[in-house]
RNA sequence: GGAAUCGUAGCUCAGUUGGUUAGAGCGCCGCCCUGUCACGGCGGAGGUCGCGGGUUCGAGUCUCGUCGGUUCCGCCA
C-alpha cells in the first residue's frame, strides 16, 4: 500500500489509491474532508456530492475508522494550501471509497495535539498510543538506532551471539526473575539480570570480541528511568584486554556518533573526562553528574575550622556557589530547603550577594574573616548566591548533590541541545552497606581489583582498594557499566574470603565460571550500555517508558495485557509449585 | 517497605469559607452548512465526585481508613 507522505506530491493528476484511518472529518454538509493517516503522514480526501456513493460512506466515517480510497491527486489553488502538514499543497479528489473497519468512540486521545491521556489509560489501549505521530516516531528512530550499534560493532569485529535467557540464579544484585522446571521438580531457571557470566565464558571460549543487545530482567522497583522487568543492555567484551581504557577507547566514537549524527546534538566536550569516583563524589556529589554546568561543591571545611557558628561545627562543610542566585524568591528557597531536608540536612543555609551586601540569616553568626573566607573559595559575585551543606561527609555530598540538580533546573541550565559525557572510573572494590553493617562489594564481584592478590590481602582499609571498573555517564543519567574481569580463581576466592564467605560458597555460587577460569582463561573487559535509558536521553525524553512499545506500569502490570495473571492448576501442577494459601488468622 | 501527590462525564480538567438541580472544552447522538484543515452553528444524551466509615441540619469540599495511578527514598552486583 503506498504511503501517504510528501511523494504524493510528485504525482498531481495521476490516479492514487491510499488507505489509513480517519484523523478527522470535516463535514460541510455539501462537502466533505477526510484526513487521511498512516505510519508516514496525513493527506487531505475532498468527497462531493457528486460521487453519491463516497460522499454516503463518507458521512458515516468517524475518527479511527479504517477507509482506503482512489481518486485524482490534485494541486490545490494557492489560498487553499496548507503549510502546515507536508502533502498540504495537494489534496486528492476522492472518486470511491470503502469502509474497511469501524471504530469505537475511542478511550485515548491518538493525537499529539492537545491533552495527553493519563499513562494509565495510554498503557492499556497501548496499540491506540501507538498511532501518534511521536509514538510512530520512536519505534522508528529506535530501529534506526539499533542500526547505528550493529552496524559499528559489525564493523570493529564484535561478534554478535545470543546467550540464553534460561539461566541461573545470581546471588548478588538484584532480585530474580524465577522459572520453575518441570524436568526437575523443586528447581528453577532464573531469567538473567544480565549475561555477564556468559559473555565471559566466551571469552574463555576464544571469542575475540562478542556483543549483543541483550534482554536482561530484575525484579526491582521502577523508576522514571529505569523499566520494570525486562530491558535492553549492548553488552560487549573483549579478551586480552587488561585495561579499562581500551573498552572506553573503543567504544566511545559510537557514542558520539549517536549524539551527534543520530540525535543531532552538540557535544558539550570532545574529550571525554574521565573522573575518578571519589573526585566526583567530592566535586558533585554523585556519581552520575551532569556536566552540562558547573555548579561544583566548594570545600569549605578548612576555612571554617574555627566557626563558632554551631551549625558548621561539623566534620564537613561545602558549599555551591549559584551564579544569579541571589534573586531566588523566598519562597525558591523554602522549596530548596525543603529538598535538602529530604536528602538527610537539617536546613539550607544561604548568603545572598546583592547590591555589594549579604544578605543572609547566618550571617550574624559568622565573623568577617569568615565571611570572607567564604566569598573567596566559593568566588561568589554581586548577584550570586552560596548554598551550605554542612554534616558528615557523605550526607553533605549527598544534600548538596541533589542542590545542584535543582538549582541548574530552576536556572534552566541544562540545555536539551547539548550532551555531556564523561566516565567515572576507580569504583571502589567495596564498600560498607549500613543496611546490614558489614563490607559488600561496590558494584560487583567479577572486576579486577586494581593491584590484585596484593592489594586485597595488603591494603589496610578494605574501602580504598578500588576496581578497574568504568561508569559512562550522559546528562546526569548512568548509562554504561563496565569492568576489567577477574579471570583468576585464587583472586576471586579471595575477594570472597574478605566478605567472610569460604571457598565452597563461591565454588557453589559460580561454579560454572571458576572451573572455566582454571583452563586457560585469557584476561577480558568489556561494558553493557542501558540502551533504552540512553535512548531516552537523547532524545531529550524523561520517561523511559515513553520510548518502549508495551512497557509495564510502576507495579510491575501489564494493563494491556492483564499480566502477571493466575494460571491453571494443571500448569502448577505440571511445574511442581504450590500456592500458599493465605493464614485467615493473619 | 516509607514519603509526597493525584483520583469529578468516554477523554482532559474547573468546582470558592461545607449550602439550591455538580460545570467547561473535546468526544458521542440529532439537525444545518460546498473550501475546511484541531471547520463552524443549533439542540441533546451522558455523573454512585475511586471505594468504605465518621463529623455535620447539610460533604465533591472536612476527617479516618482503604484501593489505584505517578514521582521520590529504600532497592537497582
């Protein structure tokens, strides 16, 4: 069937047959106007009396139905085009017309124009959603997309191959998605959170260079960015690779390609920073920055060391300096103050600059020299204002972190056009989990640590030991992990051993990968990119679910679709499982 | 698991300090209209104000609970 975009315009006065649904009718009583669309456009039907049999079909048309129709493409007179749609120089005058399927009063509205319908509503009549221009749109830029990936892979020799999705439970990350097993009643697959173990089997198993866009699944709460259930990682790995930076080397033009060839954006740096972890934590506050501003944290521990002001009589003080900031509104300012007692502080405290005076509550508290002190590392001008964090150090990098989201938003300073890129590298091996007040691994336990053997057995504090292990990070969104692989059975028993965990529970755990390690494996490092995340990104979306054609909602259901759903007793029974029926005491 | 916020017509929303018969735009139904393009005009139908309890002479509005949506925290190796 042909397509109703602007080629029609290449063919006034020939005879065209088109088919679509009725974006809207325009009925004049002595004439009548179809819009006419499809997957490419809209094109405008004129049905007059004369064709009675049309012009009847044509009364009964409403919004949605399914029509084809031949008739004459047409040049309209100049007062009558339209230039807001491409075919609006012609429109085609209709000679028969078929009805092909009737709609229903719809549930949604289907046009991008004017008030979208609640997520809710969209998620159920999804097939509904779809036909929007903008949701036509990104099924489509996203194929696209995909090509882009394939195609540079292809070219720098990764080897595409599919691992499966039957897999094994992963004791460490996120919570499994289970499958029962019929063959072996009580046992079960695990839908992989990701194919890390695979991909590093191949490596063993003399695959130079493999990639994948891999469905990965993990039962975790979602979030704006972030799917519920299955996504999609481009998860590669290279062998005889021993440093991250080859990874981040050879990756890195596909992303910049995709900023600026297929999303069309402006790089807002060539060079690519890379931050350590730590440094990013300290000058940022996360470690997922957006680089598209500044608005760095301004140690100002020191300078205050002597404060007499109760409030900075803590172990960390830091400060943002907010160019402009001192015409924010008292009421901005609760809101910010609001935010950071949200994040763990116990207010906001603030120096306005204006008029060549502070203006601030604590001023009073603070001595000149202080005050100075304060003005001189922060920088701050006539007009500025400077926000303080003051608390342990993690809660003071953590309030300020989430300040400096909100005051580049208020300023509108992340501009949509530009795209910042950088990596975080040095991951921390581990880290402390207060949760259950014992060490945990940072990220994960298949990276090498830097230093090896001797930096786990020898380093001191278990926290400084740090992994050759990468982040990418694109406008304050994570969107790459990646990690130079233990491929060396003595170090991953180790690395286990300082958690406390013994030989057995790793052999148990990820038996399948050390038995491989002990034949010859060669060293590897690869990454996974979020793709869909990354996707959202640039497209300047901010709701990952706007980017996937039947995404589940934030419990976890498919309104569409009405799963999870009961299944039969003969399918539990056949999978061995049992529903524990509710206690009528409890 | 926790917090915030929302839930009124098929859809998107308004609804004042609690007060007569709960409104608008779009959509739907009927009639009119030969140059509109989100056509226009006239008329009409359509509501258990998410659900349940409470306060009150009186609740869409206040209150408690509950269910559902969204966002954030926890969580996401």
């Amino acid at each position: 069937m042909r397509s109703l975009s602007n080629t029609l315009n290449t063919e006034i006065d020939k005879t065209v047959q088109v088919s679509g649904w009725v974006n809207s009718r325009r009925d004049h009583g002595g004439l009548i106007f179809i819009d006419l669309r499809d997957h490419t456009g809209v094109v405008q039907l004129v049905i007059t009396p004369e064709t009675a049999e049309a012009f009847a079909v044509a009364e009964g048309l409403r919004d949605e139905f399914v029509v084809s129709a031949t008739g004459l493409v047409r040049e309209r007179a100049p007062e009558l085009k339209n230039p807001n749609i491409p075919t609006g120089d012609i429109e085609i005058v209709v000679d028969t017309m078929q009805l092909i399927n009737r709609s229903e009063p719809l549930p949604v509205n289907t046009h991008d124009e004017g008030d979208l319908s609640s997520e809710e509503l969209r998620l159920k009549y999804r097939y509904l959603d779809l036909r929007r221009p903008s949701m036509q749109n990104v099924l489509k830029r996203r194929a696209e997309y995909y090509r882009i990936m394939r195609r540079y892979m292809d070219e720098h020799d990764f080897i595409e191959i599919t691992t499966p999705i039957l897999a094994n439970s992963s004791p460490e990350g996120a919570r499994d998605f289970l499958v029962p097993s019929r063959l072996h009643p009580g046992q079960f697959y695990a839908l992989p959170q990701a194919p890390q173990q695979f991909k590093q089997l191949l490596m063993v198993g003399g695959v130079p260079r493999y990639y994948q866009i891999a469905p990965c699944f993990r039962d975790e709460d979602p979030r704006a960015d972030r799917l519920y259930g299955d996504f999609y990682q481009l998860d590669c790995e290279m062998s005889f690779v021993d440093d991250g930076e080859v990874v981040r080397q050879t990756m890195e033009p596909l992303i910049k390609q995709l900023v600026t060839e297929f999303a069309n954006k402006e790089l807002v740096s060539e060079d690519i920073p890379r931050i350590p972890y730590r440094e990013a934590m300290e000058k940022y506050g996360t470690d997922k920055p957006d680089l598209r501003y500044d608005l760095e944290l301004i140690d100002l521990t020191d300078g205050l060391k002597d404060c007499e002001f109760k409030v900075f009589q803590t172990p960390c003080v830091k400060a943002i300096r907010v160019p402009g900031g001192s015409k924010f509104t008292r009421k901005q300012i609760d809101e910010f103050t609001e935010l950071a007692r949200k994040n763990g502080a116990g207010g906001l405290a603030y120096i306005l600059y204006e008029n060549n005076t502070v203006r601030s509550p604590i001023a009073k508290f603070l001595q000149d020299k202080e005050l100075q002190a304060i003005q001189d590392k922060t920088g701050a001008k006539d007009g500025d204002a400077v926000f303080f964090g003051a608390d342990e150090r993690d809660v003071v990098n953590k309030v300020l972190g989430a300040m400096r989201i909100a005051f580049a938003k208020e300023l509108g300073l992340a501009d949509e056009n530009k795209i910042a890129l950088c990596w975080i590298i040095d991951f921390p091996f581990y880290e402390w989990d207060d949760g259950v007040n014992k060490l945990d691994f940072g990220h994960n336990p298949f990276s090498l640590p830097k230093g090896g053997l001797k930096a786990i057995r020898e380093t001191e504090n278990k926290l400084d030991i740090v992994a050759d292990q990468y982040d990418m990070v694109m406008n304050g969104y994570e969107i790459c992990s990646g990690a130079v692989r233990n491929y060396n059975p003595e170090i991953m028993y180790e690395v286990f051993a300082v958690l406390g965990y013994d030989k057995e529970y790793v052999a148990a755990k990820f038996g399948g990968m050390l038995n491989a390690f002990k034949f010859g494996a060669p060293p590897h490092a690869g990454c996974a990119f979020g793709i869909d995340r990354m996707f959202m990104a640039l497209e300047s979306l901010t709701n990952i679910r706007d980017i996937v054609a039947f995404p589940k909602n934030g419990s976890g259901v498919d309104l569409m679709m009405n799963s999870p759903s009961m299944v039969d007793e003969k399918q539990l029974e056949e999978a061995s499982l049992k529903i524990a029926t509710e206690d009528p005491d409890s």
